[in-house]
C-alpha cells in the first residue's frame, strides 16, 4: 500500500473541463497484503466488519443486519472542491450470501463524499445491473443499466468510477456507463472516497462481499 500526496492544477482541471484525454498517476494502492491495509479504511455501519485475507490479497466485508450500508472510507482526500479522482476496484458478492437477500445487494464506489452527498457506483450482481447516481439527486441521474456480462454471487467485478470537472463517467468490467455533466457540481462539497457494500430493503439477512487491486489516480499534470 502506498498513498503519495495529492496535487490538483489548475491546468488539470481546466483540461478536465475541456473534456480532454489525460494519462493518469496513481495516489493511492492497496493490495490487502496485511492487517494493517484494512485499518488503513475507516468502517461504519450497523453490525459492518472486515477481515483481510492476506494470502488472496482480499479485504472481506460482512454484515448479520439486514438492510446495512456498510462503508468504508480510504485515507484519501482531495486538497480542494471537486477533487479530480478515479477509482478502481475489484469486488465479488460472495456466495454466502442468502439467495433470498442477494438481489438487493450492491457493491460500490464513492467519491467526493461528504455532508450527505456523494457520486456513486452502484453494481448488483445478482441482477446484472448497474446504477451511477447522485446524492441529493439532480439532472441526468441517475444513470441505470443491465449487462449480462456483469458477474452474479460467485464471480468478480471490476469497478471503475471517475469524477473530472463536471463530468462523471464510470465502467463495469469493459462496459462504459455513459457520462454525466453535472448541473450544480459546485453543491457537492465533500472532497472523500469510500468503498461499499450496500443492502437495500429490510431483511433479516446480511450480506458478503470481498475486494481486491484498490486504486486511487488523478490526471497527471
């Protein structure tokens, strides 16, 4: 794991702006190679815990409660508003989970969480669906999809989230989520990132997951 500063441009955001391609540099890595990597993320949520599985490489997410969010926030911030970020992930529902909760549950992304509002990933496997949205809600989201390609419990994920200028943009395995130009980007004020495991719904039921190959880049000056 390592995490290097963050430096924001006024140049890289400007070519953000423009919609330009950039080459990025990654900021943060964890590989979930000790305990010490999955302290490294700030759990909350009722009854959440994680373990590190340091022989696969996995930070493994559970919850008993039905319903929970679990989150987990990575040392990581942007040093000014609408921090430029991408953030990939690898995630997996595990079996475990009860076939009768498994279509409610996601595993997703966050970033520039904060105050109550954030973009989000959200992928649930067990439905092959996809939903980027918006919190509080606002023009052009939330963007929703299903990709057969999308692996049920059982089968990985790779999660791609990106937040540049006005732009939020994301991708499930090879399949791109159409970009969104946010309205009103200047109402997010958070500068955070997060990894979840979401359960929507009451159930008496939790759920699993595991992630792996945690990345933060920013566009490179």
């Amino acid at each position: 794991m390592r995490l290097k500063a963050l430096i924001f441009t006024s140049a890289v955001a400007l070519a953000a702006l423009a919609g330009l391609a950039l080459a990025a540099v990654a900021v943060y890595e964890n590989q979930f190679e000790r305990k010490s990597d999955g302290k490294a993320l700030e759990l909350s949520g009722k009854g959440c815990k994680t373990e590190v599985r340091k022989d696969k490489g996995q930070l493994g997410v559970s919850t008993d409660e039905g319903g929970s969010r679990c989150r987990l926030r990575l040392p990581v911030v942007g040093d000014a508003a609408k921090p430029n970020h991408i953030v990939k992930v690898e995630g997996k529902l595990l079996e475990k989970t009860d076939e009768k909760v498994r279509d409610k549950v996601y595993v997703g992304l966050t970033v520039r969480e904060g105050g109550g509002g954030y973009y989000e990933l959200r992928v649930y496997p067990e439905k092959r669906k996809y939903s980027l949205v918006r919190r509080p809600e606002d023009e052009g989201f939330p963007v929703t999809g299903k990709d057969d390609k999308i692996g049920k419990a059982g089968e990985k994920n790779k999660l791609t989230l990106r937040a540049l200028g006005d732009a939020v943009s994301a991708k499930v395995n090879k399949t791109s989520i159409e970009e969104v130009v946010d309205p009103a980007p200047n109402d997010l004020k958070g500068t955070k990132i997060s990894l979840v495991l979401g359960q929507e719904g009451g159930s008496k039921h939790g759920a699993a997951v595991w992630f792996k190959d945690l990345s933060v880049e920013v566009p490179k000056p």
